[in-house]
C-alpha cells in the first residue's frame, strides 16, 4: 500500500497541456501532454546505458529517437524492464547505416537490432495509420479481407505512432533531451486507474492483430491491471481469430505468457475470455472432460511452480511445463492404446506422444529441441515407478531425471494415486550412499515379483583335460576333485 501511495502522488498533478479525452473505443485522440521529470520521477540511473547510445546516436545524426512502451511503463511502475525499446524516426535503413553491429530483420515489420555484446536493443521507425489508400496498396502496409494486418511498413510522425500502439500505457515515450514523458494517449493517466485500454476501436483493433487479445490478458496479469471494459467486451467473441496466426509466434506468445511470473493469473484471464482453448485446445478439453484425473490441478501447480521459481532466479523450460500441459491428454490416448490394441506400455506411450504432440503444433508449434525432452519427461514417467535394484541410482543419472522427478511430484501433490511414489523418490534423494543401499537392499527383499537368481554352473577341474561332459560320466565332478587333489 505504500507503495502504491507514492506510486498516485507520482501520478497527481498537472503537466504542460491539459489533459485530453482516453483514448477509448472510436476515439483516437493525438493530444500532446508532457511529464515533465519532477512528477513522474523515473530515477536515471535505472536506464540503460546502451539503449541511451542507441537514441544519442540517432538524435547526433538528426534524427527523433525515444525510448518506449514497456520498458518506459515498467520504469513507472517500479519493475524491472525486461529489454528497453527505441522508436525513431529515421527509416529502417537509415539507422542501419549509423551502428555497424546492426542488423534488419522481419517482412511484415520491419525492424533494426542493434547489438551490443548479448544485448540487443530493438529499433522500431515511427508507424503511421492504414485507413488512407496509399497506406494500404501492398508495396508498405497490407490487410486481409478480415481486417488483419498482413504487412505494417508504413511509416509516420511521432503522433502518428504513438496512435497505431496497442494499449495506452504502451504509448509512452521517454525523451532523454530533458528526461520528460511525452503522452498522445493518456496512457500516464491509465496507469494511475490501473487499467488496459485499448487505443481506438478495439474490435478493429483485435482484428488488425488478434495477438493484442493474448497481450491485454497478459499485461493484465503481469500490471495487476483491470481491462477496462470496452477493450474486454469483443475479446471472447474474436478469440477464435488466434487460429489464423502462425503457430510459430503463438509458441513465441505462449512463452511470454506463462514464463514471465505470472503465469497462474494469466492463466484465469485466459480461460475468462476463451483464449487457453484457442492456443491449447487438447488440455482444454481435458478440463471439460477430465475423465477422474486432476487435470486442472496438474496445470495450476505447474504455473505455480514455475512463477515461484521465477521468483527465486532459477532456470525453467518451456519444455517441462508443456510436458504438465499435455501430460493427461497423453496418457488418455497412451490409456486408450492399452485397452484397444493391447501393445506394450512404452510403445503405447510413443504412440500417444506423438498423436498429441503433432496436434499441439497446430496450435504452437514446438520446436524439435523442446519436443524431444517433452517425449523423454513422459518416457521417464514409466520407469519412475521401477526403482529396484541399482535401476533407482541409475535413473538419477538420467539427464531428465530432475524434471521427470517434478512432475512426478506435480502429478501426485495435484490428487493423483501413485501411491506415495514421489515421497520415496524424495527421501532417496536426501540420503546420503551408505542410507541409498541400506534402502535399495531393503525394497529389492520387500518385492514379490523378484525373480530367482540362476545358478551357474561350477567348471573346475583340468583345464587342459578336452573331454566333452557326456564323457566324463555323472561323477565327473568328483572325479575332477580327485585329480586336482593329486
């Protein structure tokens, strides 16, 4: 709440114009307002150095250059802004002539990446609108049929790109001239309401670009923001435009959406406005029809899981949490295998895999290099359950044994009976050697199915002596005693 309170002190006050109408449904307003740097107190030492050169050397070579969007609304809000974006007005190739480690990229939007060792600051020229004809004819902006955006190389003033952004509070640019904020869209004042809005109609908007429906529910969850209604109302109704992206930017979206923290709120947003069927349609009817498994469960401690140890700095995987994903999906085909054709457990589960592997794609495409661990996570799934022996030492060596093992711990914290098979793997893990094969020893005693050892049989003997065993007569061995006695 403190915070909170200073963050509206911030926010109250005049600025150098008055303040202009929201940038509501059907109304695009281009109403200059400046913050100057005494109200919005954005501490300088938190912006990046190599996003400043970017804008210095643009602004030294006559050009307006900014930085914008999020990394100017995270500054405000007191996050830490995952990258820092630069909006110029200098033309893609423009710019691309002024940083030697630089390069263009993307068709439909074109793009300068300027990097600096790891770091790459993204630079962005001003966009303009596609309502006038010239702006829509093909050669630099394009739109379907539908109203979707096919081509946005269309290139405008600063007003003019400040009104083609998506939401408000992404419309806020920060100029290092005299370190003030320059608002077109009351984005400053939404902030303060702490609310998504969406600039211009957002019908026409979310068919332009139906990712915008994902963005808003993320930056919902992220900003603990309320979407203001109108930009809410079409949303369910459009959501089923997200089948017409590429799959590959919805894996892209998904990453965004369910690695960034906040994945447990984004996710009920998702499911409020009918967007985790379009993008995960296979869990989606899992949890319509979860046939006694708790398959929601399992993907609310996998979201969870994975924000917590966000929140702790640790590495996650898109693949360990699009193996919770589909892991029910996949055993209810693996389970419908089994009692159809009767083939072995593994075969069935490859089988399985595949099937709702190749479906998912549809939706998001996974790449090969997530696909693979996936299949492993699940694989390791069935042999999990058969420790006995050295088998439990040597599966931890297993390259997937640690995210294997977290499903497994998932799975039954989510209410499923494997009767207390993760607590043993758990405690075997805590022991140290000398406790491993005092515990091995005592399960391989306590295991029915234990097969009996075969006994070999004894060759002493002469070893030079070549005669066949028929030979030697049923007391050969004693007989081969006696020589080797003498």
């Amino acid at each position: 709440m403190k915070f909170f309170s200073k963050f509206a002190r911030k926010l109250f006050g005049g600025s150098s114009t008055e303040h202009a109408a929201p940038a509501t449904a059907g109304n695009r307003t281009s109403a200059k307002r400046i913050i100057p740097h005494d109200q919005h107190n954005i501490d300088r030492h938190r912006l990046d150095d190599n996003a400043s050169k970017v804008v210095y050397r643009l602004t030294d070579s006559g050009h307006e250059g900014y930085l914008v969007g999020g990394c100017v609304r995270d500054l405000l809000m007191d996050l830490r802004p995952k990258d820092f974006d630069v909006a110029t007005s200098a033309s893609p190739e423009e710019a691309h002539e002024l940083f030697r480690r630089s390069r263009l990229i993307g068709r439909r939007f074109k793009l300068l990446h300027v990097r600096f060792g790891r770091e790459i600051i993204e630079v962005a020229t001003f966009r303009a609108s596609h309502d006038q004809p010239e702006n829509n004819s093909g050669e630099k902006g394009r739109q379907s049929a539908a109203g979707m955006i096919l081509r946005d190389n269309v290139y405008g003033t600063l007003a003019d790109d400040a009104m083609r952004r998506d939401f408000t509070v992404n419309s806020l640019y920060y100029d290092l001239r005299d370190h003030s904020i320059i608002d077109f869209a009351n984005g400053y004042e939404d902030m303060q309401k702490r609310v998504i809005r969406m600039i211009g109609d957002p019908d026409d908007r979310y068919r332009e670009d139906p990712v915008r429906m994902l963005r808003a529910a993320r930056f919902a969850a992220k900003l603990e923001f309320k979407i203001e209604p109108a930009t809410a109302a079409p949303i369910n109704e459009l959501a089923p435009l997200l089948r017409n992206i590429a799959p590959a930017r919805l894996f892209d979206e998904s990453l965004k959406l369910f690695q960034s923290g906040h994945a447990e709120r984004v996710y009920h947003l998702m499911q409020q406005y009918d967007l985790f069927a379009q993008l995960f349609p296979g869990p989606a009817a899992a949890i319509r029809n979860p046939q006694g498994y708790p398959v929601e469960e399992l993907i609310l401690n996998a979201f969870r899981n994975t924000d917590r140890r966000l929140r702790q700095r640790k590495s996650v995987t898109p693949a360990f949490l699009y193996a919770a994903l589909l892991w029910y999906p996949m055993q209810h085909r693996m389970n419908q295998l089994l009692e159809g054709n009767q083939m072995p457990p593994l075969q069935a589960l490859h089988e399985a895999a595949n099937e709702i592997i190749g479906k998912q794609v549809r939706s998001t495409a996974i790449p090969r290099r997530f696909s693979t661990p996936i299949r492993e996570i699940w694989e390791m799934q069935l042999r999990l359950p058969r420790y006995h022996g050295k088998r439990a030492e040597r599966l931890t060596e297993h390259p997937r044994f640690r995210a294997s093992y977290d499903l497994l711990l998932l799975r039954e914290n989510s209410g499923e009976d494997l009767e207390g098979l993760s607590t043993w793997w758990t405690e075997y893990q805590k022991e140290n050697p000398v406790q491993r094969e005092y515990t091995e020893r005592r399960r391989d005693r306590d295991h029915d199915e234990r097969k009996p050892r075969r006994r070999r049989r004894r060759t002493g003997g002469n070893h030079n002596d070549n005669r066949s065993q028929n030979d030697r007569g049923p007391r050969g061995n004693s007989n081969r005693r006696s020589e080797s006695n003498d």
